[in-house]
C-alpha cells in the first residue's frame, strides 16, 4: 500500500528535474559564455560574477533590492506565461504597463480624501482594468476578426508609451506637473502607496501580490475547470473546437486576464516606488517578461525563479561595474544568450526523450503547451 505513494513521489522528483534541465543548464551557458566576453576585455569573470552575487544578495539591502527589480519582472512575466499557455502571444505587456499605470495614477490623484484601506485597492483594481482595458481590442481582432495578437499587441506598445507622454506633460498633460522640468504627474497621496515591507529599503508590498498571484495561476491552470480549458485551447485548438470549447471566449477572457496582470505591474511602480508616473518610466519591463516567461516555461511557479535571477542581474549590475569597470549593459548579454540557449537547447529533445521512455509526461519547457 505504501509502494504507490513513493513511486508517485519518485516520478513526480525526476518529472520536476527533467523540466528544470533546460532552463539551469541554459543559464549555465549563459553565464560561461559571457564569461568568455569579460576574459577577452581584460577583466576576471570570476571577480565580476562575485561583485554581481554581492550586490544582488550580499545584505538585507541588496537582497531588498534584488526583489524591486523582481518584482515588475515577476509581473510581466506572469502576465505572458498566462497568454502563452493558452496559445495566445501577448507580447503587448509593455503597453499594458503603461496602460495600467496611467488609470492608476488617475484614480491615486482623485481629490476625495478616501482612506487608505479603500484607496490602496480601488487604485491596483484600476491599474489590473487600464492594463485589461487595453488587450481588449487585440482580444477581439483575435478571437472574432482572426487578426495575429503579436501584431496588434506589439504596435499598441508604442501607442501606451506616447499615451502616458502626452497625458503627464508638464505643459499640455492633463496629469502632468506644470512647469516641471521633466514630464511626469503629481506625486500620488499617501493613502495610495503600497506598504513598504522592509523598513530604510524600497521593497514594497507589489512582492506579495505577485507572488500571490503566481500561486493563484498555477492552482487556477492546474486544478480548476478553467484552466483545463486553457491547456487544452493551448496544447490543441483542433481538440477543443471538437471538445465543443468557445475558443473565441476563451481567446477574450485570458487576454484581458494577461493584460490586467500587465497593468498591475505598472500600477504597483507607481504606488510602490516612484510615488508618480513618469514619462517613458519603464526600461522594457513588459518585454522583459517575454523572456522570463519562456525561461520559465510558462510555468507561473516556475515564473517566481527567473524572475528573480533577471532581477538579480539586473540589481547586481552596478556592483560588477564598480568592481570591475564593465558596463551593466553586459546583463543584457546575458538575459538574450540564456534565452538563446533556451529554445536552441539540444537538452529539449533529450529531456522530451528521457521522460516519454520513463513515462513521465514531456517537460514543458518554453512552450505554451500544456
């Protein structure tokens, strides 16, 4: 009796590790061959990896820091794995960004004097809407015109960033500051700000809500009558038309889904850190998380552990570069050549291989299938 609860054990363990394969080994690659780089500019990867450790999670401050960077990243990238593992490529989360940001702020800056108990959640709820509301054409042309979502979510992109450029300029913008010196909104009231979570640090309570929402997807994809509808719209549209699933529902529902999951990275920048929208405020976050999403697999567990290495890197970037001289745009380097080695890793088919001969259901590793 007790054999088939450790044999479960035992396939579910080397499940897990053939999905994780790809992925460690990717950045493995990754950082060997940067390493290579550093070598032939003349510094010491090794010195530069340490500089980078140290200022990612060398003290409570780093560690603080590591997790701001994280956190738009672990948005985003929840945001595209949810639209990925439903067929769909959402690759407009950069737009959704911006789109959730800018009716956050307009709901942080109404003059109504709400507590903060109401005001804090009345403004994440208009970040996750103005992030919706912007998939939504997309949605449609999609679902019911049968237009590609890469274009349209790419081109609307462009369209969110000049929106927000317009709508806080400090001369014409209806939120702008006027006579500011750089485009940008009046500060939001305090009744509005996420709780800072570690106090003398930056880390805001935008961590616990994505977090918090990667568990929810993961049990919502797993476990629920929904998410089952996803994965089957996702790994085979054929069987779900035959299954008798309204693809085009569904197509609508988990676009506004990733959307508003989009906005509400770009509602917790504004609340959680910068206190006010800027103009051209994020540095790709809504791209970014395309690239943690396929490291991840599009798995939203999984979501939580590559958002936190871009996050590293990217918060361990200036130690390196005080340490050593290279220039921070070397975690570029590294971001693109993990991914590189993520699609083009010979390991995908062994690991396909490996667990169809031990019965083991195939890894998903960057695949929006289910």
């Amino acid at each position: 009796m007790t054999a088939v609860p450790v044999v479960a054990v035992r396939s579910r363990v080397r499940s897990i590790a053939y999905r994780a394969i790809v992925p460690l080994a990717s950045v493995g690659a990754a950082l060997a061959v940067s390493g290579v780089l550093i070598t032939l500019v003349g510094a010491d990867p090794v010195e530069a990896y340490g500089a980078m450790l140290r200022g990612a999670a060398g003290s409570v401050g780093s560690l603080a820091t590591t997790a701001v960077r994280t956190t738009p990243l672990l948005l985003t990238g929840l945001a595209v794995a949810l639209s990925f593992r439903a067929g769909v490529f959402n690759v407009g989360a950069e737009g959704q960004l911006y789109a959730g940001a800018a009716l956050a702020t307009l709901v942080a800056l109404l003059p109504v004097g709400l507590p903060a108990l109401v005001h804090v959640p009345l403004t994440l709820a208009a970040g996750f809407l103005g992030g919706a509301l912007w998939a939504l054409v997309p949605a449609y042309l999609r679902a019911y015109r049968g237009v590609s979502e890469v274009v349209t979510t790419l081109m609307l992109n462009f369209v969110g960033i000049q929106l927000v450029s317009y709508l806080v300029d400090p001369i014409t913008g209806p939120l702008g500051e006027r006579g500011a010196s750089y485009a940008q909104s009046h500060t939001i009231p305090r009744s509005a700000e996420l709780p800072i979570l570690i106090k003398g640090t930056s880390l805001h309570a935008g961590l616990l809500i994505g977090i918090a929402l990667a568990v929810g997807l993961f049990v919502l994809i797993k476990y629920t009558p929904i998410g089952f509808r996803l994965r089957m719209l996702g790994g085979n549209p054929v069987a779900a038309r035959f299954a008798g699933l309204s693809s085009a529902r569904e197509i609508v529902i988990v676009m506004l889904l990733s959307g508003g999951i989009a906005g509400l990275a770009g509602a917790a920048e504004v609340m959680g850190l910068r206190y006010r929208l800027y103009d051209r405020f994020s540095p790709g976050y809504g791209y970014d998380g395309i690239a943690v999403a396929l490291l991840a697999g599009s798995n939203p567990l999984a979501v939580l552990g590559s958002a936190t290495f871009f996050g590293g890197l990217r918060a361990g970037a200036n130690a390196m570069q005080q340490a050593t001289g290279i220039e921070t745009s070397v975690v570029l380097i590294i971001q693109a050549l993990t991914i590189l080695f993520v699609i083009f890793s010979p390991l995908r088919g062994w690991a396909a291989a490996r667990a169809a001969r031990t019965g083991e259901p195939v890894p998903e590793v960057a695949s929006n299938a289910g």
